[in-house]
C-alpha cells in the first residue's frame, strides 16, 4: 500500500513540476497592476458598409411583410 502512495505522489509532484515549467515558459512575465495600464482608447475595427438601399429593410422589402417586422422598428 505504501509503496502505491508514494508512486501516486511522485507522479503528482511531477505533474506539478511539469505545470509549472509549462506556465513560466508560457507566462514569461508576471500580470501587471491595474494602476500600471493605461486606459483603453476607442478605435474602429470595421467600417460600416450597408449599400444604400438596404439602410432600412422595410423599403427594400416593400409591402409583402416582413417576418419578425415588428423588430425592426
């Protein structure tokens, strides 16, 4: 039985060696403080490009209804 237990807790001791090589290989610096970072500044990822005629879906339907047409407003 002994000999079980301390099979079981080498391989968890070198589990445990493992994960932490692999987090400081990973993590090769620490999480800075929030006081450390500056505020987020707003950008545009993606620009806007809707033709024209599809700006409002109920004129580009027209009159033949619309599934859900109370959603939009």
């Amino acid at each position: 039985m002994k000999n079980g237990r301390d099979s079981e807790k080498a391989t968890l001791r070198n589990n445990l060696w493992d994960a932490q090589r692999d987090n400081d290989l990973i993590y090769h610096r620490g999480i800075p403080l929030s006081t450390a970072i500056g505020p987020t500044q707003e950008t545009v990822m993606v620009k806007n490009n809707v033709p024209p005629g599809l700006l409002d879906p109920k004129n580009f339907v027209g009159s033949c209804g619309i599934l859900f047409g109370g959603m939009l407003g």
